[in-house]
C-alpha cells in the first residue's frame, strides 16, 4: 500500500505556543489596518452601480473617465478590464448611492446618457449592469452577519449534542481562528467582499468544522478503548491517526479549488483564494489549535471521568519524561 | 433474492431515475443565431440555468412612496404583483420569475436583451385618464398668485439662471404677436415665471413655455405649496414633448376625469403613414356609454388623453364618442411603443407606483462563457481527483471512482429532478463538493487499513471499516448540510444555487460512499470469497 504519514506520532500540542505565534503574526496587523482603512464590500453590501461595458473599438481610460465627469455622474471610477475594449464603470460612493433611494436604475442610465453622448450610441455594449439601492445593501450586510452567527450557533448546538459542551466549544473556537485568519486574508489581498465571498467564508466554516469533528470523533473513540491513558497522549495520538484522511481530504480539495482558480473565471477566482486558504488553514488548526484547546478546557473544567487522565502540564506528557525531544514517545500512563 | 442483488437492484433504480431526469429534452429558448437572438428549439440537457449563466433582467421594486402613502401596502403589492404578472405573461418571457418577497416585488426575465423596454413594461403605472381641457382661462387668473407663491417658496428665476431667450413680456395679457420676439430678459419685479413666461398655444387650456424654462416650472409645479394655488377642481399636467423639441406644453385640465383606464377593454397598435404610431382601444358597455355621454356634452372641446400624468395629445371632439377609441403616440415613434402601450392598457393600471431598489442585468455572451469555464474546471478537477484516488488507492480507490461517477450523475440529476437553478457558484460548489466527496471514502479506507494492520480478514476489514467510520461521516456531512442551509436561506440568487448544489452533493455523497461503494465492494467479495489481500 502506498501510505502517506504512516503510523507517525508527532507531538504537536508541544508546539503550541509556536502555533500561537504563527496566528498572532498573522492575524493582528489584519485586526489594526482593518479598523483604519476598512474592507472592499462590494456593492451588494454598499449599494451603488456598477457597469460593464464593451466598446466596438479600443478606447483608453481617461476618455471614459472624462465623458463620465462631463456628465456629472456622481463618483463614477471606470477601469480597465481585461482588453483595451472593456471597461467596468463603478459608482459607489455616497451620492451615487443616496441618489439610487429614488430608483436603483438611474445612476446606471446616468452613465449610459453620459456614454451615449461622449461615444455615440451605437459604439458599445452594456454587458453587465449591476444596481443595489441603500437599503437593500443595509439589509444583505445585516443578514450576512447573521447568517455567520447563526452558522456558528447550529454547529455549537449539534456538536454538543453529538459530543459534549467541551469538544463543541473546541471545534467552534478553531473554526472562529480561521475565519479571522480568512478575514485576514481578505484584507491583505483586498479582495471584493460580496456575497459569493460570504459564501466561501461559510464554506470554509463547514469544512473547519468537518476537520475537527473528524479528530474529536477518533479522541472519543480512544477515550473509550482506553481507560487510562494521559489525555495529553491520547489527543496526540488521535491526531496522528487522523492525519492520513486529513491530510488526503485537504490534497482532493485543493485539487478541485485549483482547477477552479486555473478555469473558473473572475467571478470565482475569489471564493476559489478563500477556500484554498481557508482548507490549509483549517486543517493547520485541526492540528496545532483544536487539540490544546480542548486539553487546556479539560484542564480548566475537567469532567468527572477525565481527572485521572489528566497528569501533567500543558507541555509534557508526563512529568518525568525529558522535554527536549519533538516526537515524544506514544502513551504513558497518567498515573504517577 | 439476496441482499446484494436487492443493492444492486436500488442502485440501477436510481441510475435509471438519474438518467431520465438529465436526458435531453427538446426546449424552446432564446438563442444567439447571427447576431440577433431568437426562440428556437433547442435539444439539451433540463437543468435550468441561473441568470448569471444565460443571461437576462433580475428587478426587486418596492412601493414607492415618495408622491402619496399607501396604507394597505400589502393589499397593494398583491394586486400590483398579478398586474405584473399579466404584463409579461403577454410579454412573451419563457419561465420568468414573479414572486413577493417580504415588501417587495422581484422579477426575473431570463434571456431578455432590452432590459430598458423590458424594466419600463414592467414599471409603469399606466394609468390613463381621459380630462377636458379648461376653458375659463384659469390659468391666465392665478398667473399672478402662483407666481407670489413661487417667489415665498424661494423659487426664482435667479436660482434657476434666468433665460436670455425671454418670452415678451406682453405675451399673456395682450392677444397681441405672441411671435414678437422682444428680448426683454428682465421681468417687471411684480411679475413671475408664469406671468411672463407661458404662451398660449392657440387651443383653450393649452400652453406653451421655452424648453429653456421647464427646470423652473417643472419645481414649481413639484410643489404642492406652489399648486394650491391653482383653481379647485383644475390641475396642470405637462405634455409629453420630444427631449430636443424647442418648446415644452402645459395643459390646464380639468381635474374629474370623464373616463379612466379601467373602463377599457382591449387595445391594439397601429401604424400608418397617416395617422402615424396609434394605439386604438376598446371600452366596455357600460365605459363605451358614459363616455358618449360625457362627449356629447363636450362637442368643440379638447380632450386630454393623460397616460401617468403626462398628456399624450389633445385631440378636438368633434362629434360624441362610443366605445371605441384611438390614442395618438405621433408620426415616427417605433410600433415597439405602441405595442408596449397597448399591452399594459390590456393588463391594467398598477394599483400604486413602484421604484426599482435592485437590478442586475446580465449580458448573455458572459453567460455562455461562464457555463464554459465552469465545465473546463470541473472536468480538471474530476480528472486530478480520480487520479489521486486511483495512485493512492489502487483498486479500492478505483471502486471509489465509480462511486464517484455514480456521485456526480446523482447530483445532477437531483439538481434536475427537483428544478433547482444552477448558477455559476453552484458550478463551483459542485466542482467543491467532487473532492469533499470522497473524503468519506478517506475515513472508510483508512479504517479498513487500520483494521488490516490489526490482522483481521479482508471481509472483517472492510466490514468494520464501514461501521466504524459511519459516526464521523454522518457528522461530518450534518455539520456542512447546516452551514449549506443556512447559507439557502440566507443567500439570494447565485449563492442559493451554490447552497443547493452543496446540499445535492451531501445527499449524493452519503449514498455514493456508504451504499454504492459497499456493494462494489460486496460484489468483488461475492466473486473472490477466499481474498487474502485487499488492494487498498
């Protein structure tokens, strides 16, 4: 048989303190800018016009642009896209915005005038138009949030109820590292917000949980075969077990994502960079962030049939075994 | 019969099932032949595409507000909604989307390439009004009074940048040259835009003013300060001039209108180099009655034909009028206006105005290139992940390709069977969900090595594998059918077509991998009884 990771027993929770410095380093300068200089919603969340547009003949940006001032069409950016013929015309900004309480279409009829007259009638093609009132942006921000909160709550509620409290709060605070790790990502690459992104966002939550269910369901499989062994141990060693399928799940889906980000165009190029970097984050925190955790709340508020397993601090196996070495041996007894 | 052939049996059923569902079937639809699109026939598969994927018109509206309040809104919007529906049922749209949703009305009209005529048919009020026109020279009486009103009201020539081209100011009270073209740009300081700038237009109640002055009426007239001083029982609508014509008109019509659009009963258009683009309409027995009546008490008179509000032309009655009609739209306006026009006299006024809050108008060339990348990524991805299964599993991963194969045709055919919109995202869900899929085949076959490892038999390996591994797969496949549901209903359009395809495949992957995967397995134990080895 060809097997990847066969019969390994990393200690990972050892490393826990580099993997919390690894999120730091990643997330925090995220966590500053974001408050200073925002996300990039897109106009699904904002409101505004946008408009793409295709002329017979090459054209150049500033001719746009400067057809689309001489009009005065409120906030009007036009840019490039793709060939010297295309161009995407966006209008978010507040006025435009606000003038669209009136009538979501007239700041894109605005644009067309404004095109008609600079270029004539007949010399493009709206491809694409695309216009959301104020208010219905205010609403689809409001339910996206909700609808991130709520997937967190159903997931919390069924975990505990397969599992218990504990593993469920486990899971469910790995899973929020990666979706600030996602957010992260989104700001340092300044990706359009929309409403396919929350999408993949969620997607991602759903496979970060997927992950941690599949280490905890193996956690509480050896929680029953063995009787004493040292919940340090046993939680490494469910890893290690898992790591295979992990491992194997993680390569299948990336593969499919890449043929999505090779083939799937401009719209999904986006949901395809966030769940390509959502899966590797996740099953970094299957790995290095789920397990510690757990132990570390068993710790804190141990449940009754877990005191005996749990000798020992955060950082050892067993007081007496040497720190120095990463593979740690396989199970020792908690008892001492 | 034995377990396994009763499997084998629900497995052909269900590919069976599949394959009806995704056969090709004959459709009409709108395709791009040479240039322009037409309805043809068209053989292919019946899953029914997204607009993003085929293109077309995407309109939530809402009552719009702004001019009176509506108190029974959803009264309202009900009644709007099955005027709408009538409109583009005559229209012609094939499968358009109508549908309330909270306070709004959405519309989508898949394959529609004028999106201008298509929004403006669906948003009009028309609401025709037939009104005479006035003949007490009101007009000429409260030119003064407007004119104080508008000056209280801030509304002066000054802020509007006052013309050059000055109507004289003797126009009005004199019935003098009206065409005597005295540049006098600076009005007696008692005097108003409607003292100096209004023109009679040779008919009782009818006016013309510069095109140059219609920002400053338009605002006055907007104001219904301004307005209240206008006669009881009179109002001003404007007509409905061509942008670039020189002039603008205003008609003073009287307020009753002595028929309305709900009398009417068909109407039809017309064009003829004589009478130019019309519109001739029906009225019902009793409409066609009243309106001899009302007539031939006004023989001689001009009567307004006012569509929301804007007089489309005034013709003389010159003798009394029945139950037939005809409404003039003017030399050189396309029959398409006409027939527009027609179309929503016939399916009725809307009940309250609407505005658009959201529209998304999709090209159908970006469509048809999405449709082809979609299939290109999936193609790759399937490729890549049979690879992978087949080099990392050998023969128990090639059992897993053809579960994968059953998965993917199971997907689909769902998709088809329960209607379901495919959209671009849930292309890409899809293309997702082929390598989340055989991530249940990874439990299994690692268990069943493990379970090797552990020195049992082949049958027993791969028996326990599956029980084993049965907890983590429902699991696994719950929590991502949560997140998928909340995201349907959350998401509008495109992310709904992500979430329903993210929910076919959980469905399709639980079938694939624990039921069809198994039988395989079954069937090569059935044929090999003393295996030793498992190639996994």
């Amino acid at each position: 048989m060809l097997r990847i990771l066969y019969k390994t027993s990393y200690d990972f929770i050892r490393r826990w303190r580099m993997a919390a410095a690894f999120v730091a380093l990643f997330t925090v300068p995220a966590a500053l800018l974001i408050p200073f200089t925002g996300l990039n919603y897109s106009i699904e969340f904002t409101g505004g016009t946008v408009v793409q547009v295709q002329f017979r003949d090459s054209t150049d940006v500033g001719r746009v642009r400067a057809a689309l001032t001489a009009a005065e069409v409120p906030g009007a950016e036009p840019v490039s896209f793709g060939t010297p013929r295309d161009f995407v015309i966006r209008a978010q900004e507040l006025d435009a915005v606000q003038q669209q309480e009136l009538g979501a279409e007239t700041v894109a009829e605005q644009i067309r005038e404004a095109l008609n007259t600079a270029f004539g009638a007949g010399s493009y093609e709206v491809i694409r138009t695309e216009a959301i009132g104020p208010r219905v942006g205010e609403e689809l921000r409001r339910q996206a949030i909700i609808a991130m909160l709520i997937a967190f709550g159903l997931t919390l509620v069924y975990l505990a109820w397969r599992f218990e409290w504990r593993f469920a709060v486990a899971a469910v605070l790995a899973t929020v590292h990666d979706i600030v790790a996602a957010f992260a990502l989104i700001k340092y690459m300044n990706l359009e917000i929309s409403l396919f992104v929350v999408g993949a966002i969620l997607t991602v939550v759903g496979y970060s949980m997927n992950d941690k269910v599949v280490v905890f369901d193996r956690v509480r499989e050896n929680l029953h075969l063995t009787k004493r062994e040292g919940l340090y141990a046993l939680l490494n060693r469910s890893v290690n077990e898992t790591l295979p399928r992990t491992v194997m799940t993680g390569t299948t889906t990336l593969a499919c994502l890449l043929a999505l980000l090779i083939f799937g165009g401009e719209v999904i190029r986006p949901f395809a960079w966030i769940l390509t970097f959502g899966i590797i984050v996740g099953t970094f925190s299957s790995i290095y962030i789920a397990a510690p955790l757990l132990l570390w709340i068993e710790r804190k508020w141990p449940r009754a049939d877990m005191v005996v397993r749990l000798a020992g601090g955060l950082d050892s196996a067993a007081p007496a075994a040497p720190a120095a070495s990463a593979k740690s041996s396989a199970a020792t007894p908690a008892a001492r | 019969m034995t377990p396994l052939n009763y499997r084998l049996l629900t497995i052909l059923a269900c590919l069976a099932g599949a394959a009806y569902w995704l056969f090709p079937r004959q459709t009409i639809e709108r395709v791009h032949k040479d240039g322009v699109f037409v309805y043809d026939t068209v053989q292919r598969v019946p899953l029914k595409r997204g607009l993003d994927l085929q293109g077309g018109i995407h309109v939530a509206m809402e009552i719009d507000e702004s001019k009176t309040s509506i108190p029974d809104k959803a009264d309202a919007l009900d009644r709007a909604l099955k005027v709408i529906r009538t409109r583009i049922d005559q229209y012609g749209v094939t499968e358009p989307l109508i549908q309330s949703s909270g306070e709004r009305i959405i519309v989508e009209l898949p394959g529609v390439d004028d999106p201008d005529r298509a929004i403006d048919l669906v948003r009009g009020t028309a609401f025709l009004q037939f009104q005479i026109t006035d003949k007490t020279q009101a007009l000429e009486r409260v030119a003064g009074r407007l004119d104080a009103l508008m000056r209280e009201r801030g509304i002066t020539a000054a802020s509007f940048g006052d013309t050059a081209r000055a109507v004289s100011a003797k126009s009005l009270f004199s019935r003098g040259d009206s065409a005597q073209a005295a540049a006098d740009s600076a009005p007696p300081a008692s005097g108003g835009p409607f003292s100096t700038k209004v023109q009679p237009a040779g008919a009782p109640g009818i006016y013309v003013i510069n095109a140059a002055d219609f920002p400053i009426f338009d605002r006055a007239l907007s104001d219904t300060f301004v307005t209240k001083g206008l006669p009881p029982g009179k109002v001003l609508r404007w007509g409905a001039d061509s942008v670039r014509s020189p002039v603008r008109t205003l008609y003073m019509l009287d307020q009753r209108a002595i028929i309305d659009g709900a009398a009417l009963t068909d109407a039809r258009p017309q064009q003829d180099p004589v009478r130019g683009t019309v519109v001739t309409f029906q009225l019902t027995n009793e409409g066609g009655r009243r309106f001899r009546n009302e007539t031939s008490k006004h023989v001689n008179d001009y009567m307004a034909i006012v569509l929301d509000d804007k007089v489309m032309s005034a013709p003389t009655i010159n003798e009394p009028i029945g139950a037939r009609g005809e409404i003039t739209l003017g030399r050189g306006r396309p029959l398409s206006e006409a027939q527009d026009l027609a179309l929503v006299l016939r399916a009725g006024a809307l009940p309250v105005p609407l505005k658009v809050v959201e529209v998304r108008v999709i090209g159908a060339s970006l469509g048809a290139d999405a449709v082809r990348q979609g299939l290109l990524a999936g193609a790759l991805g399937l490729a890549l992940v049979v690879l992978i299964m087949t080099i990392y599993y050998r023969f128990s991963g090639f059992l897993a390709v053809t579960g994968l194969a059953f998965y993917s045709v199971t997907t689909l055919a769902i998709l088809a069977a329960f209607d379901a919109t495919l959209t671009l995202p849930g292309i890409a869900g899809f293309v997702l969900s082929i390598g989340m899929a055989v991530d249940a085949n990874f439990l299994i076959f690692e268990r069943i090595r493990e379970e090797l490892d552990a020195g049992k038999t082949v049958r027993l390996a791969i028996d326990e594998g599956f029980k084993h591994a049965w907890s983590a797969i429902v699991d696994t496949h719950v929590t991502t059918a949560l997140t998928a549901a909340i995201l349907y209903n959350f998401g509008t359009g495109p992310v709904r077509g992500f979430a329903v395809a993210l929910l076919a495949g959980i469905f399709a992957s639980l079938m694939s991998a624990i039921f069809v995967v198994r039988t395989l397995f079954m069937l090569w134990l059935q044929r090999r009884t003393d295996a030793q080895t498992l190639s996994i």
